[in-house]
C-alpha cells in the first residue's frame, strides 16, 4: 500500500488537500468515529449526530467513487480510542510509505499528529488546509509589524483578493466597504420569518441518532428533530433556501432577537462550513449573485460575505498566530465560575432563557444571541474565560476550537486585552431591550437598575465598568460610558453597586 490518508471529521470535501493526487488504487482513506474526539468535551448530542452522520455519508461516496476507505464506527468498547491508536494499527497492518493528512482546525490535535511520526515509524505530512482564501503565512505577514489587529482592515483586504463586490475599477459595490449600520432593525414579526431548512433524517442518520442517543445520554441537548444536512447536495440545497427565502430580509435584521423565533433570517450555513460540505468562496460568489441579479439588497449580501471572508478568516488568523498561549489569555482577571444554568436554562432572565433553551434544542444559536446575551452576561459577572469557553465549544454545532476561541475569549470574553476587539461588547439591558421583544415577557423590569425585580444586565454593567476602570477609563470608545457612570448620583452609584454585588453572589438564584 503505498499511503493512509487520513481525513477528519470537519474535513469531508473531496477537495481536501490531503487527497491531492492521492492514487484511488492503492492509496487508503482513513476516517474514524473515536471516543477521544467524542468525548473531551460536553459535545451536544445533535453536533455529535451532524458529524458522524455527515461522515457516514461522505466515506459512501468515497467508496461508491472508487476510492479505498477504512471506516471506524463509533462504540465505547472499540479497541483503538484515539485517532492514534487507528492510525497505528492500520500502519502495522498495511506498511504504508507514509501518512498524509490536511492540517486540522485545533492546537490540541495539531500538536498530536505533529508527534505522530516518531511512535508512528513512518513519515507524516501536514498539508495546508486550501479551503480558506487567506493561509497563515499569508494572515502572519498581514498581521506583522500591527500593534493591534482589525477586522475591517483585514476584510477590504480579502475583497480585494477574492473580488467580491468589486467594481471593475477596484471600488467596493455600493460605494463604501461596510453596510452595518443598516443591518440593526427590531423584528416586529413581520415579514414572517421562514424558518430553517429541513432534511428528514435517513437510515444513516437514523442510525446515528440511535448510537448517540445509548452511548452519550448525559451530554447536552437533545437529537429530538434532527433536521439539518448531512451531504454536500444537501448543504447546496440548504444554501439555495437560504437565498430564496432568508437572505432578502437578512441584512435588516441580522442582529434582531425574537421571542418567538429561533432561527429568523439566518443562514444556519456555519455547519457546513466548517465541515467542509460547503465552500465559503463557492457560498459567498453564489450570495454576491444574488445582488447582482436583484435577489437580495446590498446590506444583507455584503454583511453576509463580511463575515465569511471577513470574521471567519479573520478569527482563523489569530487563532494560528497566537495559539497555545492565546488560550489561558485573561487580562481581566475573572474568577467567577459558569453559573449552571448555562447548562439547564433555568433562570427568570428571559433572554437568557431563550437563548439556553434553543441552543439545548437546536445546538445553534445567532450571533447576537452568542454575543449579547450568553456572551454578555458571562463578561459583565465575571466568568472564568475558559470556562465559558468550553461551554460555547461543546454546546453549539458549528463549533470547532479555531472558530470558537478567538471569538469567545477575544470578543466575548475581551479577556485577550482588546487585540482581537477594540472595545469590551459589554451593554445593559437597554441593549436587549432595543434589539428584542424579550423584555416585555421576563420576570425582570428592564427599565430598572436596582430593587429585587431590576435587570441583572443593568447594575452587572456599570458594576463591570466601575471595577474595570483602570482598564478601560482611557479607551477613547468607553469615554461616554464613564461620563454617564461619574453623572449619576453618588448615593444612585452605591445602590447600584449594592445590587450588582448581591446578584454576583447569587448567580444561580438568578
């Protein structure tokens, strides 16, 4: 046999560089279901039936285009339980010339396969990962020399490369690089939201629903209406809905929350994404051609590319050039542990409780959602980065540690210093108020900052400005927050100070 090809769970294109000029005769493909990728964090059980599933399917088309493939199907009892131990019997048993593989998406697992050689016997090579438009030579040089990293900067730089929503002569469509201060409207509940594309689970799919359902019962969420793609034609249909039916009214209302709807106008496209189903340029040409074609307005198409080609490369980008070290970042010195309710969504804070409770049904929820809310209270009480961190890793299905991390830690968390962020997304219930209809059901006044019934957002945000002071009082973006602190009353200041204090040390009461 001449080489082990061995593809990972967020790999599944046959465009994958580890399978470039591989030889369909005598080459073998590699993908297994193991319990050390399943189980070193709290993966919810609908992204654990998404993955094996989406790798099912994709080691058939292998096999039914030709190619040699050993497929390990997950059971707790199955002898090899790493990625490893696989690899190693396979090479004892085949003599392979080497083991190629694509480089994977987190530090931890990098690092593995990067000592694979030396158990192994056998040389292992590393491709670049092609399916993102900027390597990390490329974000590396970019980045080399800046004292603080921009996305906006960053983003023209890839339109340019790739393109997208240019003008001829090299002008971004529309006249300007950015549309996101015309993608801030409330959703009142019209229009009518479409709701999100729908595949029947197949037997595969079925079958895998059954396994996590035995062999991980206490992980988080549910696999109750399992609805989403597994095979790239289905992501393609998934991609031609969004388009038809999302897309359009996207732009406008891309940060609103609703208290009816969890999916509004969102794409759900991040799933296959990072898995490889999809190909973000592929995905972001086909969006652009909707503008182009007068199927959707300028706002909701460019604020869509921006954050694939934008955010997602971006986040990528740092992770690359500052991991390990980027991941026990926690300038902010917060001890607080994750209140357990992250965990059940049992908490009278209704956008809370919205947020949880779809992201336990559905492993999915938007970005302002991730952001405004879990992401939100998490920095205003405190929590421990890593904590919060593992919370959003393990609960959501498009979460790999490359994706997740810089965006956790460094925009979520500002735990980084403010190099991913220039400001702390740190707000009241205001904020929640403004963007949602969550407000009018909580148990909780919004237009209060102290007294029993007053919104823990607000005494928790002036509590984090106040005790953040030294860190941020000089940031010329936070100037205003500290005018409006210093205004209030004296006496106003202690209560609300008291009231933050007494909702701190009691979280889970909340």
């Amino acid at each position: 046999m001449a080489n082990l090809i061995l593809i990972l769970g967020d790999q599944l294109s046959q465009a994958i560089s580890a399978l470039d000029e591989a030889d369909k005769a005598s080459d073998l493909v590699v993908l297994a279901e193991v319990q050390d990728e399943a189980s070193y964090t709290n993966h919810h059980k609908k992204k654990l039936a998404f993955i094996f599933s989406a790798m099912r399917h994709f080691a058939r088309q292998l096999e039914t285009d030709g190619w040699q493939v050993h497929y390990q199907a997950y059971h707790p009892e199955n002898a090899d339980q790493t990625l490893e131990q696989v690899v190693a019997r396979l090479a004892l048993q085949h003599k392979p010339n080497r083991l190629i593989t694509t480089e994977c998406g987190e530090w931890r697992l990098h690092e593995q396969i990067s000592q694979w050689h030396k158990a192994l016997g056998m040389p292992v090579e590393i491709r670049p990962d092609t399916r993102f438009v900027c390597s990390k030579p490329e974000f590396a040089h970019w980045a080399e020399g800046r004292k603080q990293l921009r996305m906006e900067y960053f983003y023209r730089e890839m339109r340019k490369k790739t393109g997208l929503l240019m003008t001829p002569d090299g002008q971004p469509e529309g006249g300007q690089w950015n549309f996101d201060a015309d993608n801030r409207k409330k959703w009142s509940g019209k229009p009518a939201a479409p709701g999100p594309f729908r595949v029947e689970p197949d037997e595969i799919t079925q079958a895998v629903i059954e396994l996590v359902d035995e062999h991980f019962p206490h992980h988080f969420g549910t696999t109750r209406d399992f609805h989403y793609a597994v095979t790239p034609e289905q992501a393609q249909h998934a991609l031609d809905y969004f388009i038809d039916f999302a897309l359009p009214c996207f732009g406008d209302y891309q940060d609103a929350l609703s208290d009816q709807e969890d999916w509004l106008f969102h794409s759900i496209l991040s799933p296959y994404l990072n898995t490889g189903l999809l190909d973000p340029l592929a995905v972001c040409e086909a969006v652009a051609q909707a503008w182009y074609r007068g199927r959707a307005p300028l706002n909701a198409v460019e604020g869509f590319i921006r954050q694939i080609i934008g955010w997602r490369e971006f986040v990528r980008g740092i992770y690359w050039l500052h991991m390990p070290g980027y991941a026990q970042e926690n300038r902010l010195g917060n001890t607080r542990a994750l209140p357990w309710f992250y965990w059940t969504g049992k908490t009278r804070m209704r956008c809370l409780h919205k947020a949880i409770d779809a992201t336990a049904r559905n492993a999915y929820a938007h970005h302002i959602q991730r952001l405004m809310v879990t992401g939100n209270f998490a920095l205003l009480a405190g929590v421990k980065p890593e904590e919060i961190c593992d919370w959003y890793l393990a609960v959501y299905i498009d979460a790999f540690d490359w994706v997740e991390l810089p965006n956790t830690l460094g925009m979520v968390m500002h735990a980084d210093g403010g190099y991913l962020g220039s400001k702390p997304y740190a707000a009241s219930g205001k904020y929640i108020q403004r963007m949602s209809d969550h407000c009018q059901n909580c148990h909780y006044r919004v237009q209060d900052a102290t007294g029993d019934r007053a919104c823990p957002f607000n005494s928790l945000y002036w509590h984090f400005i106040d005790r953040h002071r030294e860190a941020f009082s000089g940031n010329p973006r936070m100037t205003m927050m500290y005018r409006n602190w210093e205004r209030q009353a004296p006496e106003r200041r202690k209560a609300i100070l008291a009231r933050a204090d007494q909702l701190l040390d009691n979280l889970e009461q909340l």
